[in-house]
C-alpha cells in the first residue's frame, strides 16, 4: 500500500510531492492527462511563494527562467485608466524586496512546470490516470481509475483544480460561482523594449481589463477580462482577435498591438469561476489542496500562490502527525482563514473592474485615485507575510 497519493500533476500537486520529498516521505502523483501540459500562459509568483520555493531550493532556478521585473528598470506593477494614468497605486517592487526578502517574479507556466517536474524523481509521476471512484476504510483509501486499474494508499489528497473529481467524491455536487467575466490569455514572441514604461501594468478600459508583463524568453504574458454570458465561445481564432479589438477601442496601441500578434494557437479562453467555501478541505484520509479546495479569482494574481502555500503547510502537518486526519486538520486550520480571504477579496475586486456604465465607472476612478498608497501596502501585507 502506498502511504501518500495525490491526485493532479499542475503547481499544487508538484509542490506538494516536493515537500514530501524533502522530508523522506513516499509518494506517488497520478495525473488525467494523457499528455502533461500546463494550463495556462503566464504567473505572477509573488514573494509568498516566492519564500516558499527559496526554502525548496528553487527560487533561483525560478529566477533563471523567469524574469524579476526590477532587471528591466521598472519599480512598479500598476493600475492605469484607458488613458494609461495612474488609477491605482502598484506594487513598489524596492519595498516588496526589502520588506519580504523577494520581490515578484514573472515566469510561463510551462516553464514553472518543468523546474518542478526536474526536483522530482521521475518514477513518481503517472499519467492518463484520471480518477473516478474511491473508496475509504478504516486504514486506507481505494482508488478507481478510469482505465480499470486501482490503487490502495493509506492517504489521498485532490489537487486536481476548480472541477476537482476528488472534490466531487468526498463533497459532491459543490457549488461552482461563475464571476459574469470570461478571460482571454496569451505567451506572445515580443520584444519587451516595444513596450515602453511600464514594462507590465493592468489597464482598466469602458470594456476591457488588459494586463501585460514579461515572462522571460522574449516571451510577453498578456491576460483580458471582460462580462460575457456564461459559457459563450469564440467562433475563430480570428473572431475573438477581432471582438478583442474591438473592445480594446479606448486601450493604448501596446494593448493592440500585442492582440495582433498572437498567434492562433497562442490564445486561450477561459470563463472565470471560483468555488463557493467549503466547510471542511478533508474528509476522513481524503484531503483537497489548492482550487479544490478553495479555487479562487484570478484578480489577486493568487491562485497558484496560494496552491504553493496549501503545499508547504500539508507537507509539514503530514510529516509532524502520524494520522492523516490530524494532518489535515491542522493543515486547514492554518491556512483556510486567509485562503477565503483571498477568495472574497478577489471577487471584489472582479466586481469592481467591470462596472457595466460610464458613470460608474468614472467615479470609480475618481474614488480610487483618492485611496493612499499605505492602504494598499497593508493588503498585500497580508497576502504576502506567511504565518508558519
């Protein structure tokens, strides 16, 4: 019998299994995926996650393959009005490095993915595994995949993202939250002197939220937002350009220019959703990480930050406590206060971006260039700091 599982080979799952590692446990990831892909484009790892990989060992490597936004002479990740002013003060990346030892580090996720992947054996990994049944005794847990196969372990963790199959067998039917925005994504080939100061920033227009940094590579990470119903695709490629330029219509050229570019097979198209609070992350010796537990928002720039905290903390409650359940207890303990503090304030922010009149958003706008650059220190200080 295995003594750990985890189910889901994305950033959550692989930190985990890397904490493990370093603490001389055991452990095997199953992931569905026939091919193991990164989902997504880009990442902000933020200096939370940033500490956690430094004790890892793999912050510099993350560096390396990455890009520390001050190298190219910018001192601030802000917001700007479609007129590229100052609506909401950023980031100051000189105090973020003094006051938490690391500053933001942008990087893709493909690449983030592999400098896991390397700190891993590769015999623990399995893939085409996607899990549809479980049982759990009094010792152990018995896993159901879809290929016929069964695995017994004596604990299993679901870090296996927003639709969590491992979620919906402990806690199914669980209510998914869709925000009224769909988001549009994008790794484009662009020389990053093209795009002036700021070297990243978010933009807030009438109908679009666009934001843009460099990953590295000559690689530029560009995301949109915007209210659409729920569900709705893009007919083409080449229809979702043309709607995306259409709303960038007030958007500074950069925004533009960065559309047209991208290629075809470049351009993703996700609904934006979070995941309703749970009560409890883990049922009997059955434990969620991650959005399984407590998928969020993107607004924070989150998501996989928070994953790589869930990781930290469940290596260290599974080494420290015989019993999974403890382990799980005391994991959630620890970290499901700021987890669902980041999930409600996320979905404020979303909340606030996509006003849908011009009155409001204008006063807005002029509301927020009223609030003090101290008030914002003191949120990120909260996301930033880690408390164990």
């Amino acid at each position: 019998m295995q003594a750990i599982t985890i189910i889901g080979g994305g950033i959550g799952g692989l930190c985990l299994a890397i904490g493990l590692q370093q603490r001389q446990i055991p452990v095997q990831i199953y992931e569905a995926a026939p091919v193991l892909r990164p989902v997504g484009a880009g990442i902000l790892l933020a200096p939370n996650a940033m500490n956690l990989l430094e004790r890892w060992g793999l912050a510099e490597t993350a560096r390396q393959r990455g890009l520390c936004l001050s190298n190219l002479g910018g001192s601030e990740f802000g917001v700007l009005d479609a007129q590229g002013r100052s609506l909401l003060a950023g980031f100051d990346l000189n105090v973020m490095r003094e006051r938490f030892g690391q500053e933001l580090v942008t990087i893709s996720r493909a690449a983030l993915h592999q400098l896991l992947l390397e700190a891993l054996p590769a015999d623990c990994l399995h893939i085409d595994k996607r899990l549809v049944g479980l049982q759990q005794t009094a010792d152990s847990v018995k896993v159901q995949f879809a290929d016929g196969t069964t695995i017994e372990t004596a604990c299993l963790i679901g870090a296996d993202g927003l639709r969590s199959a491992v979620r919906e067998q402990i806690f199914p039917n669980q209510r998914l939250r869709y925000s009224g925005q769909t988001s549009h994504r994008a790794l484009v080939e662009f020389d990053y002197h093209e795009l002036g100061q700021p070297v990243a920033a978010e933009i807030w227009g009438a109908q679009l939220r666009f934001g843009y940094t460099p990953v590295g590579g000559n690689l530029v990470y560009w995301y949109a937002t915007s209210l659409a119903a729920q569900g709705q695709r893009d007919v083409s490629p080449a229809a979702a350009r043309e709607l995306l330029l259409t709303q960038a219509h007030d958007l500074p050229t950069v925004v533009k220019t960065l559309i047209e570019r991208t290629p075809d097979a470049a351009l993703l198209r996700t609904d934006i959703s979070d995941l309703a609070h749970l009560k409890n992350w883990y049922y009997g010796r059955v434990g969620l990480l991650g959005d399984a537990a407590h998928a969020t928002t993107p607004n924070l720039g989150q998501g996989g930050c928070q994953a790589i905290e869930d990781a930290w903390v469940l290596a260290e409650m599974l080494e420290r406590y015989e019993q999974s359940q403890l382990a799980f207890l005391h994991y959630q303990r620890c970290r499901i206060k700021k987890a669902r503090t980041i999930v409600d304030t996320s979905w404020r922010i979303g909340s606030l971006v996509h006003l849908p009149y011009a009155w409001q958003q204008t006063w807005r706008n002029r509301l927020l260039r009223l609030v003090p650059r101290s008030f914002g220190q003191r949120q990120t200080n909260g996301i930033y700091e880690l408390n164990f």
